[in-house]
C-alpha cells in the first residue's frame, strides 16, 4: 500500500513538473562563485578552529584534575574525595557550557554564521528569483546535495546564467 502511494505521488510529481516550465541550479557552485561567501566560510572555519581550541584547553584542565584527582583517591578521606569530584564535575558541566554557547543552536558560532552568510543567501536567493522570473520558470529546483534528482538535462541547467546575473548586480551595486 505504501508503495503505491509513493509510486502516486512520484507520477504526480513528474507529471506536474512536466508540464511547468522549471529549471535547475546549483546554488552551492553560485555560493562559491562569490569571492563574500568564500570568505565568510574561511572567516568562520578560522573562529571555529579559534573556539575549538578553547573548548579543547577547558576539557584538558578537566582531564588533568580528574587524573590528579585518580592519583590520589586511595590515599584522600571520604570527605575529601567527595568534594574533590565535586569540584571535577562542576569544572566539566562548566566546560560543557561553555561549549554549547560557543558551538549551540543559539551560540555565537550559529549567531556569527547567519550573521554573515543571511545577506549573501538573501542576495542569491533573490538572483535565482529574478533570473526565474525573466526566463518564465514557474518552478526552480536546486541540484545541489539533492539525492532524488537522478539526472537533469544540462539544458535546462542555469547556474552559469544566475551567476552571471547575480555578479552583473554585485558590479552595478558597487557602482
């Protein structure tokens, strides 16, 4: 029964596209042909090594107590013992934080990124758009990292055509 749904579904699908004037880009090679994006990526990938690093050095000190702490556990009293995993647990829920506020949903990571890669989406978004309009698509779809476009003729591929319109209103907005 589920596959004659799917197999429904698919058939509409295909039909419907078949009968739209649609077309396909590749909006990963678009964002890689802008010299802001490339950069932006690079900007990111550097403060995420940065934040990384940071997150490696508490996780280290966390280790190193908790390797003292091993060390020395037979010859410490209970009370002693108690407070001393305390403290190696508060140090480790601590680092945790600390790295889900850099590397969270809501950390500065993901602040940082939508900071400086939503304007340049927003811009390509809004070249695909004018392109698909200008061409009389009614319908765009995205070849990139899509694994149900098994093939696609390359010509109804316009990617070059968007990038080239998109760099034509980067140079008249510089200008």
């Amino acid at each position: 029964m589920k596959r004659l749904f799917l197999i429904a579904a698919i058939l509409l699908s295909v039909g419907t596209l078949s009968a739209q004037n649609y077309i396909i880009v590749n909006s990963e090679k678009i964002f890689k042909s802008l010299d802001s994006y490339n950069t932006a990526i690079s900007e990111l990938d550097s403060l995420a090594k940065q934040y990384q690093t940071q997150v490696d050095e508490r996780f280290a000190e966390v280790e190193k107590l908790y390797n003292g702490y091993m060390a020395q556990r037979s010859s410490l009293n209970e009370s002693m013992r108690e407070s001393l995993e305390e403290m190696i647990l508060s140090k480790e829920k601590e680092a945790q934080t600390f790295q889900e506020s850099l590397f969270g949903q809501e950390g500065t990571l993901m602040k940082t990124r939508v900071e400086r890669i939503q304007p340049i989406q927003k811009q390509v978004f809004a070249a695909i758009e004018a392109y698909a309009r200008e061409a009389g698509a009614d319908a765009v779809i995205d070849s990139s990292n899509n694994p149900t476009l098994l093939y696609n003729n390359p010509a109804i591929e316009r990617t070059q055509q968007v990038i080239d319109l998109l760099k034509q209103q980067i140079t008249t907005s510089n200008n």
